[in-house]
C-alpha cells in the first residue's frame, strides 16, 4: 500500500455510540407509551388501529376491488385473494365488507384435483373457509376436500314433535284488563 494515501481510522466496535433506538429503556418507553394510547384512545380490549394498520387495510380493500396488485399490473392469484381475505378478518374487518369490496368471482366446479389442491392448501395455511367464497369454491367442494364438517340432517323420528314438547307454563303476570274497563273510562270523560 502507498504511503501516501490516507484511509480512514478504524472503528472499535465498543467505542461506537448506540443509536438509541434499541436499547432496552427507549423499548421500553414505547411499549408504555403504546399500552397508555390505547387504554386511553381504545379502551378495555378494543382494538385500537394504528395509521399503518388502516392504510394497510385500505390498501388490501383496493386490492381485492380491483383484483390487480397494488399498481394494477398483475392480476390476483386465487392464494393472493386468499391471504388477503385472511389477513383482513384477522385485522377485524366484517366478511360483510369484505363482501361488498370483492367482486363476485365465476363458480368453481369441484374436480377431484381441486378437491385435493383445497385439501393441501387448507393443511399448509388454514385459511378460514369463508375465504374460500372469494375464490369461486362452495360449501360442497369445501365439505369433500374436508375444510368444513358435513351437515348432518337428522331423519325426523328424532325430531321432537309438538306432541311429545312439554306443554308451556302460564305467565305470572298479573292479567290485562279488559277492553270494556278501558273503553268505560273514555266514554265517562
């Protein structure tokens, strides 16, 4: 190496200065500082969503409206809908909403291979089944790829009938009063 060129010092890693944001008591300070906003702003368990969250939120809403990613180049893949169907009910957004946001997307019909595609894709993330709606499946592709239980329809010899039903008990209210003592009191006036 020349003589003549100058490189920098080094630096010991000890004597560098922490940059503050990491250290236990300014972590510290934000952990209090979330708990004290959101009891005072969101009360006792309510959720209480920060900006990001919202944006984030109103972001996949748009999403899912428009069915293209965020700059409206690519298209949705059916596990993109999925995960951001997921994600939106796990930040507390009504499936009614949600709903109201995705357009209607054209039926599935349930070939063995979807079945089995439900099936493993179900196993490796669980989504939960209402999502399963925003992609074009039904409940009976969901029921033979078991994501939900089958209904059970109970034959009607187990059924109870109105005939075996206990019979209802009499209120114990005080009766009302006639028509006739009302009607007495209007025409005395």
């Amino acid at each position: 190496m020349p003589k003549n060129v100058k490189t920098p010092p080094q630096q010991n890693l000890a004597d560098r200065v922490p940059s503050g944001r990491g250290s236990p008591e300014v972590v510290e300070k934000r952990r209090a500082a979330r708990a004290f906003n959101e009891a005072l702003l969101g009360g006792a368990g309510a959720p209480l969503v920060d900006g990001r969250t919202e944006r984030r939120r109103r972001r996949l809403l748009e999403e899912l409206s428009q069915g293209t990613v965020r700059g409206g180049k690519r298209e949705l893949k059916p596990i993109e809908v999925l995960s951001r169907v997921q994600e939106l009910l796990e930040l507390g957004e009504p499936l009614s909403s949600i709903r109201k946001a995705c357009p209607r997307p054209r039926p599935i019909e349930a070939t063995p291979e979807i079945v089995e595609g439900i099936r493993r894709i179900h196993e490796a993330y669980t989504f939960p089944a209402a999502a399963y709606t925003f992609v074009g499946l039904d409940a009976a592709a969901l029921m033979k790829a078991g994501v939900i239980a089958p209904k059970r329809d109970f034959p009607r010899s187990t059924a109870p009938s109105r005939k075996t039903a206990p019979p209802r008990t009499r209120s114990t209210r005080p009766p009302a009063k006639s028509r006739t003592t009302k009607a007495g009191r209007r025409g005395a006036a």
